[in-house]
C-alpha cells in the first residue's frame, strides 16, 4: 500500500496585539488579520506547527516509509526529503481531470514500490482540508498505474491478479467525502487514460517487477491525527 498525507495550515491567535477593544473599525480589524496571515512569519510559524503535529508523528508511526515532497509546496514542510513527486492540483480540478504523460513521476512509482509504501507531504489553501493532487490526481494516477500493470500481467497469467486480492489492482479509491457523481465521472474516464499510457510506449517493465500489490491512496491531516 501507498500512504499519501497532507500538512493542513494553521492559524495564529495572536495576530493583533497592543490594539484596544474598539479601537478599530471591525472592517479595518479583519484586513489587519488577513494581512498578518500572509506574513512571512506566521507562514513559517504555521509550517512548523503543522511539521511538529503531523509529518513527525506520522514519520514516527510509518517507520521506513520514505517521505516525499509534493512539488513544490510540500517541500517547505520538512528539513530533508527522500525524494520528490510533482501532482499538480489542475489535473484534479472538477470536470477537468487528467492523466498527464508529463507528470507519470516513475521514480516515485519506483521507489514506493519498492519500499512497499510512501508519505507523500503537501499543503493547500485555508478552508480545504485536502488539495485537488491529493483528493483526486494521486488516485487518478494510483488507479491508472495500477490497471496498466496488471494488463502486463494478465498476459503472463501472473498469480498476483489471483483470487480476491485481484480485484484491488482494478479499483479506484477516492476520499469517502467525495460525490458518487464525482467518483462514477472519473471512472468513465479511466479507460481512456489507461489507453494513453499503454499507447505511449511507456516502458512499465522495472514498475511491474517492483510492485507487488497494487497502489493505495490514504489520506491523513490535522483533524484526522487528532
């Protein structure tokens, strides 16, 4: 299994200070606390916040998992990184999904199928608990990588689609708060993906040796841990 995982934005309690009730104006209040948020300071408060509450714990949980930075946002939310992956959130956007040839990121494939799982770290905007990479392009992309190979290994007659366990190289798993009108879309789509990447002349030889289940999203934040 694949573990992918989010550092989720903190905000401060503390951005006014010195400023007496009623001093200001509530409108002139609230630009004075968005503008505090976007602060170099509190950015880098938050992100350390976010290091210390989720990526270190679940670091400390998922031990041997390598961990990867998301490109390029993910990459301020731990001192080092074993590798990096670039999911970008427009080839999740609603009605605009996507399996783009530009971002296979085989070396991640690679590397989390040999280790046998990953933590994948990114971070979004307030008020969204996950990004679009997260809650739909990394399955997209774990669905499709995984139907590709298990075509190259129904042709050898591979005893890793036997039995029940077969059916999960087929299945497409998506955060459960997402629509069924969502999840039925994307499914329509996935046959056309699976054509392109097998039409590309994409060589899945390495990535078929090395995985031996089929890839699995799981989605961990702040509220989840908590």
């Amino acid at each position: 299994n694949v573990s992918f995982f989010q550092a989720e934005g903190g905000i401060r309690d503390d951005l006014v200070t010195g400023v007496q009730p009623g001093a200001l104006p509530i409108s002139r209040a609230l630009r004075l606390l968005q503008s505090e948020e976007h602060e170099p300071l509190h950015r880098l408060r938050s992100i350390l916040l976010d290091y210390s509450e989720v990526v270190r714990p679940v670091q400390e949980w998922a031990t041997g998992a390598p961990l990867v930075a998301n490109l390029r946002c993910g990459a301020w939310y731990a001192p080092r990184f074993d590798a990096t992956c670039y999911f970008k959130s427009t080839d999740g956007h609603y009605g605009k999904w996507d399996f783009s040839l530009a971002r296979v990121n085989y070396p991640f494939a690679l590397l989390a199928a040999t280790r046998g799982s990953a933590l994948v770290v990114d971070s979004t905007r307030k008020g969204k608990v996950f990004p679009d990479s997260f809650a739909r392009t990394l399955p997209i992309w774990a669905c499709v990588m995984n139907r590709a190979v298990a075509g190259t290994l129904l042709e050898e007659g591979d005893d890793r689609l036997s039995g029940a366990g077969g059916k999960r190289w087929q299945e497409l798993s998506l955060p459960p708060d997402l629509p069924r009108s969502e999840q039925h879309q994307i499914e329509q789509r996935l046959p056309e993906w699976i054509q392109k990447l097998s039409g590309s002349g994409f060589n899945l030889f390495a990535l078929r040796g090395a995985l031996r289940k089929p890839f699995r999203c799981f989605w961990l934040c702040t509220a989840t841990l908590g």
